[in-house]
C-alpha cells in the first residue's frame, strides 16, 4: 500500500526513473527518433522493457498484439523469448506493416512473426489458436471487445497487458482533450472491467501510460 496517495508518481519521480533506465541500443533508437519524427505512437522505453521482461520470465512461446504500429513491441517480445516464439500481431495500416517489417527483418526476427493485416474486430474471431501473452493496444473505444474476443485464445495461467489504461491521467480526472471524450470514457469502462472480470486476476499499474498487467484463471 502507497504510504500517501499521491507519493508514488511525483514529477521528480517520475524523472528520475525515466533517466535511470538503461540507454537502448542503436536499432531501438532509430525506431524511437522515428516514431518522435512521424508522430507514430509507439511504447513508453518502460512499458517496452515491462513486455520484454514479462516475455521472459514467463516462458512464453506464442504472443498475440493487437496494434503493430511501427514493430517496437513487437521486437522487444521477440527478444524477450530469445528468438524462440511466435508474435501474432494485428495490424490494419500498410504504411505501419511496411515499416514494420523493414526494423523486424533488422532485428532478425522476420521468422518470428505472423503479421495478420486488418481490423482486429474482424480478425480476432477467425484466429484458431492458442496464446499465452495477449497484448492489447489499439483503438481504446473497443479495448473490451478485445478482451472479450481474444480470452478464449489464452490459456489458463497466460497474462494480459493492456497499454494506455491511466491515458494520459484523464481517467482519474477530466478529459483535457475533447476529442477523446469517447475514448476516456471507453477506457474508464474497460479498467472497471478488467479488474472485476470473473476470468482474470488483474491490476492496473502505473508504469508508462498505465499498464494492465492480469492473469488468466
Ligand atoms: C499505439 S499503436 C501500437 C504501438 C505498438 N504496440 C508499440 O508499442 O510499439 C496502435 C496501433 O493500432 C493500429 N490500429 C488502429 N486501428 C486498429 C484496429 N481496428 N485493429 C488493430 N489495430 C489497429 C494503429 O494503426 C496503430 O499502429
């Protein structure tokens, strides 16, 4: 339990453990200044070494993401399993498959991952196949129909992050943005979900933009 509400996630805190990661290496901060230069929306350096981490400690051989972009979750999974998994990743947008690909084959992991062009909502019900990591983080307004159509692919004991949960700390606020008034609304719902959902065990931790972190019953 927090000592104070608000002694965790301070500026200075926050700061410091930005500083205090690890520099990545030569290909990852091409894809970050490239992501910065498109405004390609792209994990927190945290969030990235929370999946990898994950990958690895929970000897996991068959990952399925829902949002590609430009592939850098994507490549920190497959470091995570040490090239010996599968990444599943559903993506609609050509340009993002192609650049994707270009920084996979870079990283040597083209043999690793399955990249399923479309909408996930159309592609989730035809995958026939079983996961054990399901990363979500595409469009926040169908966050739930995620997890309701891709939890009949994970096995028990598989773990579900989902990105993006505190949004930017409008959940717990006002939106500052009235555009994403849907959007925060959508994900506010899908964190009163995941947390009470009868088939998971689950958090929200505020790692990067507030990461869900569950596990299947
Ligand atoms: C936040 S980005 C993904 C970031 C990536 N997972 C990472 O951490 O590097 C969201 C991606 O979802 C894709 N997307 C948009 N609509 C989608 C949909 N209906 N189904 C699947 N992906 C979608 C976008 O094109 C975008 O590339």
């Amino acid at each position: 339990m927090k000592a104070r509400i608000d002694a965790i996630l301070q500026r200075e805190q926050a700061e410091y453990l930005d500083a205090l990661l690890p520099p990545s290496d030569a290909l990852l901060q091409e894809m970050e200044a490239y992501a910065r230069e498109h405004k390609t929306p792209i994990a927190d350096r945290e969030v990235a070494l929370f999946l990898e981490i994950t990958a690895r400690t929970t000897n996991t051989r068959r990952i399925l993401e829902i949002g590609m972009a430009i592939g850098y979750s994507v490549i920190h999974f497959a470091r995570g399993m040490n090239g010996n998994g599968i990444v599943v990743t559903v993506e609609p947008d050509n340009e993002m498959i192609g650049t994707a690909e270009k920084f996979i084959e870079r990283a040597g992991y083209t043999n690793h991952v399955r990249v399923e062009r479309g909408r996930a909502l159309d592609v989730l019900p035809r995958l026939r196949e079983t996961f054990d990591l399901i990363f979500i983080d595409a469009l926040k307004e169908e966050y739930a129909e995620y997890l309701e159509l891709s939890l009949p692919l994970l096995r028990a004991g598989g773990v579900v992050l989902a990105d993006n949960l505190l949004w930017g700390g409008q959940v717990a606020t006002v939106e500052r943005n009235e555009k994403q008034k849907t959007s925060t609304e959508a994900i506010r719902e899908f964190n009163r979900r995941f947390v009470n959902h009868p088939q998971l065990r689950a958090v929200v931790l505020s790692v990067g933009d507030g990461l869900g972190y569950a596990v299947k019953l």
